[in-house]
C-alpha cells in the first residue's frame, strides 16, 4: 500500500465494519465504523514532528462525556486532522470523541474526554499499522474489553462467546469481558500481566495455592533468590478496606508500584514464585521434572480469535524452553497457573483444566486480549 493524503480505502475497515456493527448494536453503524478505522489507519502511518501517532479515538456525543473539552467548530474525521491531534491527546485515558449528526451525516472529531458511558466504541492506535477496537466495560475502572484488532491486511475478531470462555481459567475469562468468580483477584493478575509485558525481556510467573508446599516439588533447589519472610506489600495492599484506598490516590500509587516491583523481577532469568494471596516466594527459580513424572509432549493451544480452532502441539512450539517448562509445571501442579511473556509480545497462560478428562495443559494464547 501506499499512504495517499486522501486516505485512500483500507480494506479491512470494510470487512470488519459489520461484525463491529452487530456487536455493538449499531452505535456506531457500519459506515461510520469504516470511516473511523480508515481514518485511524492511515493516520498511524504518519508522522507529526518525527513521531507515530498514538490516539484513541471514542464514539459518542458530547452530551454523554461527562465534563469533556469541546471545539468551537468540529473537524473533520481524516488522517491529517487525527495526525496533528495527536501529541495533545497520547496521554493514556484521553480519547478524541467522534459523532455524526443524524444519518447521513459525515463522522466529525468534536473535542476531548476522559469519561466514557458504558459499552462505548473505543478504537486505539496502538503503533504504525496496528489498531485495536475496544468496548468500554460496564464496571468503572479497569481494562477495556478488546474486540477486534486490525495489523496491516490481518484482522483478529475476538471471540468472547466461543467454547474458549466455558472451561479457561477465569484470569482469561476476564479478559474477554466474561464475569467470572474473583473479579478483583483477576484484575491483580491482569496489571501483573500488563507489567510483565511492558519490561520486554520475557518472564514467567507462577501462581501457586498459598496454604500448600507441594510446587517445591517442582523447582530446583536451591532456590537463587528465595525470598524469606515471603514479600507481601502487594497483598497487604489487597486486603485494605475500601475506606482505606485514598481518594488522593496513595492506594493506587502503592498498588501500581508494588505491581512494578513484582513484574520487574519476572524480568531475571528463571521463573517468579508468587502465591495466590500475591506475596512473592521466589523470583530467579528453576523449574524441574518430578522424579516419576512424565515430561509434557503434547499441549492443547487456543486463542480466543474467531474461526482459529484449538490445535495440539509440542509446547516447544510455543516459544522455546520457557514454555516447555511453564507446560511441565502446570502438568505437575494443577492447582497452579503459569503465565510467560516472550520478548516478541506474545503472552501466554498454562492451565490444567478439571474438565479435561485426558490431563493435558491448555495453553491460552491472549497477547491480543493485552493490547
């Protein structure tokens, strides 16, 4: 392709216009959806004084966005207008609102907000030629559920109602937007992943029963870096009262630091030990094969992506040792969960689900649920 400053039609803004429709029940319609997209798209391939834009664009009135900034005269919805913009708004929870009078009318940019009703459209640039479409969930706060993501002539539509959410482990279920028992546990797990995505050197944490030893079992000793008394802060800070998150915002600065400091030693070669209580065991660790245990051949892959069907591989497969040994940890210590980031972003979750008559690991594959 080649950018045109028109705009000339990306075509899978056309093809994925309807599916986008219907899923957000025609606020916006198809058309409207195609002009975002393709406007959004060939905005990212531009530059505005040597830097690629990043915007999140949200569908709705000025009325529904609460205390917003508003332009005394719209703009136009097109790559120049959204090119130029977008050093104002790059700043994480700051959308552009975008609305069309009546019908007929052409989509146009009105202002800036920080407030969304819910269920909105939201679509990011997250990097050059990389899209994302989004739903703001019902609850506040929180990661917006991702519903398509669009990377050149690819298009991802997730697939939040398939088989995948029936028998995942509820940290991917809430992922996909699906309610689930543990909510706030799994928003822990969730900025844990976050962060561990975010440093780029790849990591493994494992998450294993609090009231139980048996995953020592399972790693080699000795330990590089035990930790002793186990580091706690994260869950002390999840067992405060909800008196006692600040409206100031100390909780959340605390909360967001003792995150980095948990995703930071995922970082170190070897996995992190964290217990389900989110106080850290280890970080550095080696895991090794149970003496009479067989070692993982075969994992079952699923991504939550429309029309991909789960495929069995070897778990090198996946990414490299990392893999293989999150795989024989899981296989070893149902009750645990593994997630491992690779360097390349792909980010993956171990699970031995009780359903699965024949024992296998399931391997969850949500980098495009993280963007």
């Amino acid at each position: 392709m080649t950018l045109d400053p028109k705009g000339p039609a990306y075509p899978p803004a056309q093809s994925v216009a309807a599916t986008v429709e219907a899923h957000f029940h025609g606020v916006p319609d198809a058309l409207v959806v195609e002009r975002i997209v393709d406007a959004a798209f060939w905005a990212s391939l531009r530059q505005e004084e040597g830097r690629s834009p990043k915007i999140s664009l949200a569908y709705l009135p000025p009325a529904a966005a609460g205390h917003s900034l508003q332009l005394e005269r719209v703009l136009p919805l097109d790559p120049a207008t959204l090119t130029r913009l977008a050093p104002a708004v790059e700043r994480p929870g700051i959308h552009l609102g975008v609305w069309r009078d009546g019908s007929n009318g052409d989509p146009y940019v009105w202002g800036a907000t920080r407030s969304l009703p819910p269920h909105c459209f939201v679509l990011e640039v997250v990097e050059p030629g990389l899209l994302v479409i989004k739903q703001r969930r019902a609850e506040p706060g929180g990661k917006f559920s991702n519903v398509a993501v669009l990377e050149g002539e690819q298009v991802k539509i997730v697939d939040a109602e398939g088989a995948l959410s029936s028998e995942c482990p509820s940290f991917v279920t809430s992922l996909l937007g699906v309610d689930g028992p543990g909510g706030k546990d799994q928003s822990v797990l969730l900025q844990l992943a976050l962060s561990m995505r975010a440093h780029g050197h790849g990591g493994s944490l494992l998450v294993v029963p609090h009231n139980a030893d048996a995953w020592r079992e399972s790693i080699l000793w000795p330990v590089p870096y035990a930790v002793a008394p186990p580091f706690s802060k994260l869950g002390d800070l999840m067992r405060a009262a909800a008196a006692e998150r600040s409206v100031d915002g100390t909780w959340h600065e605390a909360f967001r630091a003792a995150v980095d400091a948990i995703g930071g030693l995922t970082a170190v070669d070897g996995a992190t030990v964290l217990s389900d209580r989110w106080e850290v065991l280890a970080f550095g660790a080696k895991i090794g094969r149970r003496a009479g245990v067989v070692a993982v051949e075969r994992v079952v892959v699923k991504e939550p992506i429309r029309g991909l069907a789960p495929v069995v591989i070897h778990p090198l497969e996946l990414g490299g040792t990392r893999h293989l040994s999150a795989a024989q940890f899981v296989h070893e210590q149902h009750d645990a969960l593994a997630l491992v980031a690779s360097q390349d972003g792909h980010f993956t979750v171990f699970s031995c689900p009780e359903a699965d008559g024949g024992g296998l690991v399931h391997a969850y594959r949500v980098e495009t649920l993280l963007l």
